[in-house]
C-alpha cells in the first residue's frame, strides 16, 4: 500500500469513484424495526436508498452518493415464518 493509505482508506476512495460521491448517512440496522424507520426517512425525504450487507460488492452497489445506506452488517441472523 502507498505511504499513508490504509485498505480501509483505500476501499473509502475506491467507493467514492464508483458511486460519485459520499451518501448522506448510513445507517446501521440491528433489528427489523431500524430498517422499517430508515425506509420511511428514506420514503418520506426522497432520498435514494442503497443496502450494505457484507460489505464484499466490489461493484458499489452497497453505498449510493448523495443517499441513505441501511448497513445490515449489525444483523447477525435471518428468521423466515
């Protein structure tokens, strides 16, 4: 790594080229009801939304510039009725 950049700095720089730009704020989701109030600011301000789960989409898809990001990461399980 160059002098001074960290991986996670690197992966902060790489998302910003990919998305355009910083979001807003993200949000990090440990229970169903977080999620529910993220997608109603979302809902309700108009902002784009964008969902972060492992954090391993080399693509930028999991952060959005200008936008909500629900990171999922805190979840540690999935229950389906």
């Amino acid at each position: 790594m160059a002098r001074g950049l960290t991986r996670e700095r690197t992966g902060d720089l790489v998302r910003l080229v990919l998305t355009g730009g910083p979001a807003v704020a993200v949000a990090r989701c440990a229970s169903i009801a977080d999620v529910g109030a993220v997608l109603r600011v979302a809902r309700d301000t108009g902002l784009p939304l964008a969902v972060r789960g492992g954090g391993h989409n080399v693509a930028g898809f999991g952060t959005i510039a200008d936008g909500l990001v629900i990171d999922l990461s805190p979840l540690s399980a999935v229950t389906v009725d």
